[in-house]
C-alpha cells in the first residue's frame, strides 16, 4: 500500500513540474511576443505599407 501511494504522490509531483515548467515557458513566449507588439514600427516598413495603400487605392 505503501508503494502505491508512493507511486502516486512520485507522479503527481512529476506532472506538477511538467505544469509549472510549461507555464514558466508560455510566460516567456507570451513576454517576447507582447514585447514584439510593443515595439514601434520601423519606419522602412511603415513607408513600405503606405506605398502598397497607395498603389492598392486605400
């Protein structure tokens, strides 16, 4: 009996790192993605949007 619950709490423990673990990478992703976001638009890029506006009519 001993060893059975042993064996749980030993997988409980394991699929509690597994979640911790994927959250603290979705958190990293989730930074670097908002931190991507809140970059300003280089110009070169702003200027090549406005050029194909212009050439689409918009």
């Amino acid at each position: 009996m001993c060893e059975a619950r042993d064996a749980i709490r030993a997988r409980k423990c394991a699929a509690d790192d597994l979640t911790r673990a994927c959250a603290a990478r979705g958190n990293i992703l989730a930074k670097a993605f908002l931190a991507a976001l809140a970059e300003p638009v280089p110009d070169d890029l702003r200027r090549l949007v406005e050029e194909a506006d212009r050439k689409l009519g918009h």
